[in-house]
C-alpha cells in the first residue's frame, strides 16, 4: 500500500470526530482511520460503524476521537485486529474469516501500521447485489398547488426531478434493479423513466389501485432473495448505501432504519424539578432527536411479515411489528447530506442546498 496514503489514515486521540469522518472518507471501501499515539503506534482501528454509533450515543462531530473508545468498548473486534509483518495470506485470510472483518493492519516490531490487507486482494469479492423500491404514489397534498398536475417525487430541484436524482444515486452506489410504486399521476413518472434503461438501471413498477400507505405496496411485490433497500421518493441524500448495509450486517439487523438528528425548538422556558424545588431553567432550548428519514435496509425474511396483498399499511407499523415479534431493528445516523421535499419551506430549502452546491449524486 502507498506510504503516503497510509499515513493519510493516522489521527491522533484529540481529533474532532469531523476529522475522523475525513479520514474514513480517505480510505474508499475500507471505512477505516488509524487511531494512533504520537509515536505512531496503533491504539486501534476505528471504523465509519464506531462513529456513527458514537452519534447515536450523544456525540457531536465536535468530540474527540478518545470519546468513541468507550463506545467502541460494546462492539465485537472493541481491540483491533492486526498481524505482525510477514504473516502468510493464507493465516490473514483464516483470521479475517473468524473475526468478521475485511482489513488488517500489519504493524512492525513498534507497533506501526507498516501495511493493510484487505480481503479483497486475497480473495476478489463480487459486491452484494443490492434492489431497490422507490416509494412514490403519495398525493404530495402539503405541496399544493405545485402537485396539482405533478406527483411529487417528479417536482424539480436543480432543474431535474428529485427522483431522478435518486436514481443517479442508486446507479452510483451499484443498484441497478429498481421498482417503484406508484398511485398518484403514475403515467408522469413511467413516462418519463420508462423501462429505465436511459437512466442505467432496470425499473418495474408497481401500481397501487387505491392509498396502501407508506410500505403497502411492499405487500404487492415478490419476496426478494438478498437484502433490499426501501427509499421515500421525496428524499435528497448522500448517504453511502453501501455503509448502509455493511452497519445492517455487522448488527445482524433484520431491518435498518435510517435516522437524522433533528433539533427540536422548544418556544417556552423548560423547568426541571427534583421534587418541589426547580434545579434548572433553560429558556426556549433546542433538543436534539432523532427523526425517521425515509431510508430503509430490508432482510428478505422481513417480507414474510408483510400483510397480504392489498392492505394498507405504514413502514412505521413494520418497525413496530418487527420490534414486538423480538427481531432486531437498528438506526442508523446519518452524517451526510439529507432532506426532504415534504413541505415548502423543506422544498425550497433544497433548491438554495442545490444552488449552493450541496452534494449529489453525480
């Protein structure tokens, strides 16, 4: 491995997770940073997992890296995995299989990241083969007028549908099986994607006849046989689905649901009490909360759930069949670029987002 990369993915413990998240970005499909002393010598290796995680538990891109090692603490592989210099393929590759990772450090006799090896190079992976559903038969009723003669997903932001750049950013990520539902104004969507094939991808639809909710039209589709992501199609993100899905894995998730933070005004003065007596008063505070962002990680024995065909229900009484039968739902926080286009002020957020360069797919 390049010398000059691989120093590219030291920080130090006094980092700012924004920093951190830079340096993960750095390593491509590795989804690593080398947390080192100032000697160089590896403390441990911390993956794009452990900071969304740290997110999750309370911290700000703000906090430092040494923050995340007690949260690291509750995960499999908490110590990093490594090998001494010299080790065979054959013993990296054993070791990789039985701790469940995809890289290991390889540290000399101080304990510096000498090289990395990925298991990509000893045995070339074929990436999992991701579908997708596009969610976009809703009326769009909080965006009247302008949904009027339009289905929402269709609306423009940056001169091109929003769906549109939703399925740039699938292609982007790897998918290229793609349905999508639909109700309201289905032709102005079909019309426009066809068979898919302009836009790189393989599009199906399916109708719905009347209003199934936000994941009734799962219940119209065939059972597929490998994960599949479900996504609103009135949502601008930049997440990396791809990350997605390795959090999905490592959690043993049956299904994952992709969360913002959200920070929620409060127009009053908020009393806290001990008994009778007031400890503190904070005047209009902002309370941060994680919210739903449409975005969702399937696995295939989820669908067995599903109620029958034609009947009507919400992605929201998925999660709470999932979580009342016992299986494993996870959120996964979101630290890219994210909005929605439900309401008009969200709308015209996302045309000044775009006219000032806030990422996309392309």
């Amino acid at each position: 491995m390049n010398q000059r990369f691989l120093e590219s993915l030291h920080i130090g413990l006094e980092a700012p997770l924004r920093d951190l998240v830079r340096c993960i970005d750095r390593s491509g499909r590795m989804s690593i940073a080398l947390l080192t002393d100032e000697q160089g010598k590896l403390i441990n290796v911390i993956t794009d997992g452990d900071v969304r995680r740290g997110l999750l538990a309370g911290l700000t891109l703000a906090a430092s890296a040494r923050e995340l090692l007690p949260i690291k603490l509750g995960v499999p592989n908490s110590v990093a995995v490594t090998a001494p210099i010299g080790t065979t393929p054959m013993a990296l590759m054993s070791l990789m299989q039985e701790r469940h990772v995809r890289q290991i450090p390889l540290l000399d006799e101080l304990g510096r990241v000498a090289d990395i090896v990925t298991l990509a190079e000893l045995l070339p992976e074929s990436p999992q083969a991701l579908s997708a559903v596009i969610m976009a038969g809703g009326f769009g009723t909080r965006l009247r007028p302008m949904t009027d003669h339009m289905p929402k997903p269709m609306l423009p932001v940056g001169g091109r549908p929003v769906m549109e750049w939703i399925v740039d950013q699938l292609r982007a990520a790897g998918i290229h099986q793609v349905k999508v539902s639909t109700h309201y104004k289905p032709e102005k969507i079909m019309d426009h994607f066809g068979d898919g094939s302009a836009f790189g991808v393989e599009m199906e639809y399916v109708n719905e006849d009347r209003p199934l909710g936000t994941g009734g039209a799962l219940g119209l589709m065939d059972q597929p046989d490998a994960p599949f992501l479900v996504i609103n199609g009135d949502v601008l993100t930049q997440i990396d689905f791809q990350k997605m899905l390795d959090f999905h894995q490592e959690h043993q998730a049956e299904m994952t649901v992709a969360v913002n933070m959200h920070q929620l005004e409060i127009p009053f003065g908020v009393v806290e009490c001990s008994g009778p007596r007031i400890q503190t008063l904070r005047e209009k505070p902002c309370l941060p909360v994680l919210i739903n962002a449409g975005i969702y990680l399937l696995q295939p024995s989820v669908h067995k759930l599903l109620p029958q065909k034609g009947e009507r229900f919400n992605m929201t009484d998925l999660i709470q069949w999932l979580l009342d039968a016992g299986r494993t739902v996870v959120g996964f926080p979101i630290r890219e670029y994210w909005t929605d286009i439900g309401q008009h002020a969200s709308y015209n957020q996302a045309q000044k987002d775009h006219a000032q360069g806030a990422p996309h797919a392309d």
